[in-house]
C-alpha cells in the first residue's frame, strides 16, 4: 500500500519495478491509497555489489520500487520511490 502524491489527479499509471500495473487487475485506488492484490516489498536498496551482480545475471534484489506518472494542472508529473507502507 502507498499513498499517492498530494497533487496527483485520476486517472494515474503506477508502475512496480520498472513494469506497468493494470489498475483492477494489480492495485486498486481507495480514497488516496494504492492497495495492491500482492505484498510489496519495503525496504532498503541493495549494496552497490549486489546491485550488479543482479544486474549481469537480470534479476531484482531489494525492496520494490514504485513509481506513479500523473496529470496535475495539465501538466505530466511522475512521483518516483514512492515509500511502501507495511502492513
């Protein structure tokens, strides 16, 4: 679950580690939380070292990231490394 930035306006793209969310399908907006069907992984990035050993071998290590790209006066924003509330 996170919340979405203060001046972000529906509707908004979320995207989880780099891949765009279908919302029904992956989250769901209630009020101005995102919940999604799935438990995000908060919590720190990885070590320098573990970061490129994931990268030669093409997987993610660490916490998820979460990114949200939204209209706010006309304009497109977007709101990266959204913090990710346990529950």
């Amino acid at each position: 679950m996170a919340r979405l930035p203060t001046d972000a306006t529906l509707p908004v793209d979320v995207v989880v580690n780099g891949l765009p969310q279908t919302e029904g399908v992956d989250y769901f907006i209630v009020g101005r939380l995102i919940v999604f069907d799935r438990a995000l992984l908060a919590g720190p990035p990885p070590s320098r070292p573990r970061r490129i050993l994931a990268a030669c071998l093409g997987i993610h290590v660490g916490g998820d990231t979460l990114d949200v790209h939204y209209r706010t006066g006309g304009t497109l924003r977007a709101a990266t490394g959204l913090d990710i509330a346990r529950c």
